[in-house]
C-alpha cells in the first residue's frame, strides 16, 4: 500500500492529476468482498469503516500527504468521493456526502470516476493571456557596445574586451550611443523580478512558469521589499502599518507563543488559553482570502511535487523563492503565524488546547484552511494545505530567511549592465578597448534523482559506516581480547552480509572471534602526504 513512488511532478493541474492518483489507488487497491446485511448478501462491497483505515494508511504513506492526515480528513475525502460517484452505496446512491465512520456497505460503480484534465487546445484556450514584456526581451538592451547588430543572442559571462578583439567594433559612434543608456528603476525591478522567476523554474525543474504561474499578478516590489525590509528576528516590516496585524491580535500570538512567561498581568482563568487560541483563529479566518493567496495557489500546490524526502533541501529553496512572491503584509503575518503555530507545538507547559486532539495537529488542521485555499472548490485542498503547512512549521527558520546567493546575483547583475552601459570615465582606456565589466554570476542547483536512487545511495553509504565500523573493532588497541570478541560477535550476528565480505568462507577457524587485521592495513607506511583517513 506504499504510494510514495507515485509522485506526481510538478506541472499544470496538479490537484485534478492527485485526485485522480488517489482515485485510482484506492479503486485498484481496496480489498472488497462479500458482506451480509439487512438480510441479503452484497458482493464486491466494503463498510465505510474498513474504506477509511485503509485509505487513512494509504494517505500517510504517500508524500504528497503525509503522516499528518487525520482519521476525520479521510471520513472527508469519502465524503467527496461518494458526492462525485468515486464509490456508492449498495442501493446504487450518490451525489451527497452522507457518510460516516461506521459499517454501512459501499462499493464502487462500473463507470470512470477520473475527472478529464483539460487538453493542450483547451488549456491554452483557458490560460491565454497577454505575457507581459521582460526585461530581458527588451531589443538591445543586453548587447554589448562591441557585438555585431545583427546578433540576436546574448553572451553572457564573457569578457567584452574578448568580444572585442574576436568580432572587431565596426559599429558607428552614433550606434554605439544609442545603445549605452543608463538603468531605470523599472529595469532594475524587472531584473529583481526576472532572475527570481528564473531560479524558480529552475529549482521546480519545470520548461517554464506559465503553466503554474499568471506572472500578471508578480509585482517585482514586492521581491524587493521582502528581501531588502527586515528586522533583526527576519520578518519582515511594513510601511505602512495600517496593513499590519492589528495590535490586539499581536498581543495574543505573542501570549501564545511565549506562554506563560509573555504577560504576568494578563487575565488567568481556565480555559484562558483556548479562549485567546479562539481569538486568534478567528482574526485569520476573517481575512478576505489566505496568506498564500488565491493567485499563488497553484504555485505553492506545485512546490509540493518536489517535497519528498529527499528533496527537501530543493523544496526549502522553492518555497523561500515563493514566499518572495507574496505582498509584504500577507508575508509577515504568514510568518508570524508560522512560528506562532511552532512554538506552541514545542511547548511541554502549554495545557491542552483540544479534548482530543494533539498541540501540533491542532496547529497545522486550525489553520491550514486560512493559509492555502484555492478561489474555487478543490475536494483535494484541505489535505494539500495539511502537507504544506506541515512543512513550513518543520522549516520556518530557513523558508523564511533572505537567499543571500540571490542578493548577490541580483545585486551582481545590476552592477554588471551599469558597467556595460556606462564607461567607468569619459576617456577611452590606454588600449583603446572597453571598460573591464564585472561578468554575469550563474548558480547551478544538485539534480533531482529518483527515490530508487535515493534508497541505493543510502544503503551504500550505510554499508559503508558499518565495514568502517567493524575495521575500527578489529584495530581498537584500548578493547580487551574479550570485550573486541563480545562486539564482533554481536555485529556479526546483525550484519552478516558485512562481516562474511570481511572473512570470507574458508578462512574463519577458531580464531574467528579474534580477528586480525589485514596485511594490507598494518604494512602501510606513514608518510607526510598520506594517512589511512585519505
């Protein structure tokens, strides 16, 4: 029942492609079987129950979901399934989401419960817009004053005094001032704008944004403010303090977070903690849409395509890029509820918030729904949220602090057009050629592998500490004949595999529990240049 292996990547419609994963695995893997009930015999059948503890496992163990799903999500995504004909009841009804965790038998029908995912015509039909100029597409504007006119590309990272002496300047004086102009604010924040998305694509390894993202609702100052206004805790600051959260709201996170120490003077009574928790909740869900916002929605819903476990580090790095997208107050106030929500799940002396219900499970199920929603109904939202949310309380500290390496390229890259289109003084240099400009920084992320891949390295990395391991036995001068002989034997008996490769058949005896060392290993000489480390 293992669905990890399943990943659906990054792309357009991922939530439509999930549901559809979902519905296939659990067509294709519910056991079913004959039920007796009310008298009759129902073939082919399962009780609700039975469908919400395999398919509650099934969610657990599928990273786009995670451990974090609930008993009572799974009852809700059976509610979905029977309202969109994924299952019915024996009598063959459907259409409502009147289902709950006990032994009424269900089944599934004949027909195709997949929803159709729209084809290239008719995404393109749906998703046509008017791109928005870049600007990098701007004519010339990357040209070097030495490059030929009827070059169209750009060489990036080469020397323009190279170019220079490869192409010859045969461009007329007045070409060449056309062409040398200095940057604007606009074009500085286009370059802002343009070298994030860029990094983006490249960390979500997609052919490009426009599936995922309507690049119309990326406003480059915001980029700019979150990267550049922070205080000295990394959260961003505003302006104007109208959009902040409001003070009393403020006051509660910060009781919350720091219970009990924050505010001796505050109220105590029982049930005081729930009472400001319930406050809280409150003022986020007032919001008019979620933190992540309606038009990155998409966006953060394929971010989860890379969160497996061993990408996590890539997912880290997508999801900083993507919270650089968002407006600056919708940032702050993610990122104080964020570690609003970490602190308390890591409080031993916060009381119970809920009867039933875990600190930390209570956090993510709170307040997932006002952190990531989509505009329209999506049956996948809640568990897609769940995930997520999941992983930014695990990783706040880093999700939510500056890219220094994006500084740099960004602040690299102005720095190198100024010096391409303006000389550093009035006068030619002494060799005639142009002025020596700073080249253009390119950065290069690790390539995603599979997770067959993944279990391969692991269990070779691990065999390898064990041989270590065994090796550092066997040469120990501080174990005593006897104990070096209690440990081999213990790791022979755990790793078989391991000590028989290190004594082959045909060569153990009786002095099999006091091993020596290889030859190899005690001729080797100590040099200067060379250890048994290296």
């Amino acid at each position: 029942m293992n669905m990890s292996t399943h990943i659906i990547t990054p792309g357009p419609y991922r939530a439509t492609k999930l549901w559809n994963e979902v519905t296939r695995l659990f067509r294709a893997g519910m056991p079913v079987r004959k039920h007796w009930q009310n008298f009759r015999h129902h073939a082919s059948c399962f009780t609700a129950s039975a469908a919400v503890d395999w398919l509650h496992q099934l969610l657990q163990s599928n990273s786009n979901f995670g451990p974090d799903v609930t008993r009572q999500q799974t009852v809700q995504l059976l509610k979905k399934f029977l309202k969109n004909h994924v299952i019915e009841d024996v009598k063959g009804h459907w259409g409502t989401e009147d289902l709950e965790d006990n032994s009424i038998l269900y089944r599934f029908p004949s027909t195709s419960p997949l929803k159709p995912i729209p084809g290239p015509a008719q995404a393109s039909a749906s998703s046509f817009m008017r791109r928005r100029p870049s600007f990098r597409d701007k004519e010339g504007f990357f040209k070097f004053r030495s490059i030929k006119k009827q070059e169209k590309e750009t060489l990036e990272n080469v020397d323009p005094a190279l170019q220079a002496q490869q192409e010859g300047s045969n461009q007329p004086a007045e070409e060449q001032q056309q062409q040398r102009r200095e940057l604007t604010v606009e074009d500085e924040q286009e370059i802002w704008r343009d070298i994030t998305l860029t990094h983006l694509q490249r960390i979500l390894g997609v052919p490009s944004l426009h599936e995922v993202l309507d690049q119309r609702h990326i406003n480059p100052q915001n980029i700019i403010h979150n990267m550049t206004k922070v205080n000295k805790h990394g959260v961003v600051t505003l302006d104007d303090k109208t959009n902040d959260l409001p003070h009393w709201v403020l006051s509660a996170m910060k009781s919350l977070a720091n219970w009990p120490k924050y505010d001796s003077d505050q109220p105590s009574y029982p049930g005081f903690e729930r009472d400001v928790f319930k406050t809280v909740s409150d003022y986020f869900y007032s919001l008019p849409q979620p933190l992540l916002t309606f038009e990155l929605y998409e966006l953060f819903i394929n971010v989860l395509g890379v969160l497996q476990p061993q990408c996590e580090r890539v997912a880290i790095e997508a999801l900083q890029l993507c919270t650089l997208l968002l407006p600056p107050a919708s940032r702050r106030k993610l990122q104080l509820l964020i570690r609003m929500m970490s602190r308390i799940s890591q409080n031993v002396d916060m009381p119970r918030l809920h009867p039933a219900i875990g600190t930390r499970t209570l956090m993510v199920h709170t307040f997932s729904g006002c952190i990531l929603s989509s505009a329209e109904e999506c049956d996948l939202d809640e568990l897609l949220a769940t995930r997520l949310v999941s992983f930014l309380m695990d990783h706040q500290q880093n999700i939510f602090s500056v890219p220094e390496y994006l500084l740099r390229a960004i602040g690299d890259h102005i720095q190198y057009l100024r010096t391409v289109q303006i000389p550093v003084d009035s006068s030619p240099n002494p060799d005639g050629g142009d002025p020596v400009c700073v080249p253009v920084p390119m950065y290069a992320f690790c390539k995603q592998i599979s997770g067959a891949e993944f279990e391969q390295q692991k269990v070779e990395s691990s065999q390898k500490a064990m041989e270590e391991l065994l090796e550092i036995l066997l040469s120990d001068q501080n174990l005593n004949e006897k104990d070096r002989g209690k440990k081999l034997k213990q790791f022979q008996k755990q790793y078989p595999d391991i000590y028989s490769r290190r004594f082959p058949s045909g060569r153990e005896g009786k002095a099999d529990s006091k091993p020596k060392i290889k030859p190899p290993l005690l001729n080797i000489r100590k040099t200067k240049a060379f250890s048994i480390r290296n």
